[in-house]
C-alpha cells in the first residue's frame, strides 16, 4: 500500500517552475544589488554589515538634543545582529538601525574573582557634561574590556571622587 501512495504524488520537478524561479531570483539580486550600491556606493568591497548596520547612543531619560549638536553626536558601524554575541538586533522595517544591544560585558574568573573585567558603553555616564560618557565605547567596540576594581585596595586607589550617603538625622 506505501507503493501507491508514493506513485500518486506528482515528481518534485512539476511542482517547480524552475524559470519562474530563476527569473525571481536574478531580480531579486539585482534589486539588492542597486539598493546597496545606493546605500553604499559602487564598490562592493566597501560594502559591510557594519556600515548597513549603525549604532546609535540616544541618551536614556534624557531629551533627544541633550549631548549636543552633529559634532557631538554618537554613530558607530555595528557588526552585530540578533543572534550574534555581538548582539545588534534590529528591526528591518527601520532599514537596520540597532535597537537593542547588550551594553555591559562583564567576565568573571570565579576562582579569582578579583580579576573581573568588564566593559560598559557608551560610558559611566550619561550626563552631556560629563567628560566620561563615551569613556567605554572605544574598548566596548574592540571586544576589550578593562579591569573591573573588586579588591577593597584597588576601589580605593582607582577611586577620583567618593560618595558619602548618610540618613538623615
């Protein structure tokens, strides 16, 4: 009975238009090949995700204009995507702008945990008159992150300021 039911099924090969197939695949080849000539220019050695794909530090809770003006403004190519470690997920009806990243990267060795590195962007702050807020994008782009003080000893000598919180009384 398996033999009849595998007789009665039409060849793979009429169930494809293998013109029609071809036809929309050279024209979807070429449609990409403009738009990318267009978002990219004539080179195609200078096309790269990371150029497609930019990476826009708007600042949280902030207004929009609140870090400046076009010279002070925070644009970089992204090489990640959803799935990627790198992680850049987008929404391709917003042409590849990154929405969501994974900002802070923290390795920890726990046999030692001391040795911590960690690495934050776009920096410690986001306050526009703070000297430090892009501090950490330059080693966060790079994959390199820096020696994340948890030693008691290094906090202290690392520290530029300190914070006293008291209640009051």
């Amino acid at each position: 009975m398996l033999d009849i039911a595998l007789a009665s099924q039409p060849e793979p090969e009429a169930l494809v238009d293998r013109d029609a197939l071809a036809n929309a695949a050279r024209d979807a080849l070429r449609q990409t090949g403009l738009s990318l000539r267009v978002r990219l220019g004539p080179n195609p050695e200078k096309w790269w995700w990371g150029r497609l794909h930019p990476l826009h530090f708007r600042p949280f809770g902030w207004p929009e204009d609140a870090w400046g003006g076009a010279d002070d403004e925070i644009e970089r190519p992204f090489g990640g995507d959803g799935v990627t470690i790198a992680v850049g997920e987008y929404d391709s009806a917003d042409p590849y702008d990154v929405r969501v990243i994974s900002a802070y990267r923290l390795v920890v060795d726990l046999a030692s945990p001391v040795l911590a590195l960690s690495a934050l962007a776009p920096g410690e702050s986001e306050h526009s008159e703070d000297p430090r807020r892009t501090a950490g994008l330059a080693r966060w782009l790079a994959g390199k992150p820096a020696l994340l003080a948890t030693h008691p000893f290094l906090v202290e000598e690392g520290a530029q300021a300190r914070l006293v919180l008291a209640p009051r009384r």
